[in-house]
C-alpha cells in the first residue's frame, strides 16, 4: 500500500503550505505569505483553548503595572495566547 501525500498549495498565493499542531489543533499555514488556515471548529477549539490560558494565567492575580519613564502607571505588555500560538510555525 503506497500512500502519496499531496502537498497543501496556498489559495491566496500558491505557495506550498506546512502543517502542524499546536494545543491539538492542527494550523496549515503557507510558507509564501504566511498565511494560517484552519478547518471546521478549528477556530473555536483554539478560542476555547485561549480562553483556558487565561485563566490560568490571572486566576488570583492582580494586574502588573509597571511606570514609564514620566512616572505614569501602565500594564505592562504581555503576550497573548495566539501571538505564542502562531508566532514561529512549528517550532
């Protein structure tokens, strides 16, 4: 039994495009425009799944601020969930 697997072309640009697995999501994305596409109830699980690192994440914590260089009070920058999630492919 010999299997081909076809490659996945990009519909925006025709690129070839990647596939790889983050919170058992499964992100395709092209390797031309860096384009993610995702399948049916692909976005709701990573939604849900974002939703799950927050609250981890600040259950019980006040918010950090920090003060800029005019002695003002900001929150300090935090990454967000899908800024880690997409951020490199599929390292």
């Amino acid at each position: 039994m010999n299997e081909t697997v076809q490659a996945l072309i990009c519909p925006k640009c025709g690129s070839e495009m990647r596939s790889y697995e983050r919170n058992q999501v499964v992100v395709d994305q092209c390797t031309g425009c860096k384009g993610i596409f995702l399948d049916r109830g692909e976005l709701e699980r990573l939604i849900d799944a974002e939703g799950n690192h927050y609250e981890k994440e600040y259950s019980g914590r006040q918010e950090e601020q920090e003060e800029d260089k005019g002695g003002r009070r900001r929150k300090s920058k935090k990454r967000s969930f899908l800024e880690g999630l997409l951020e490199g492919g599929g390292e």
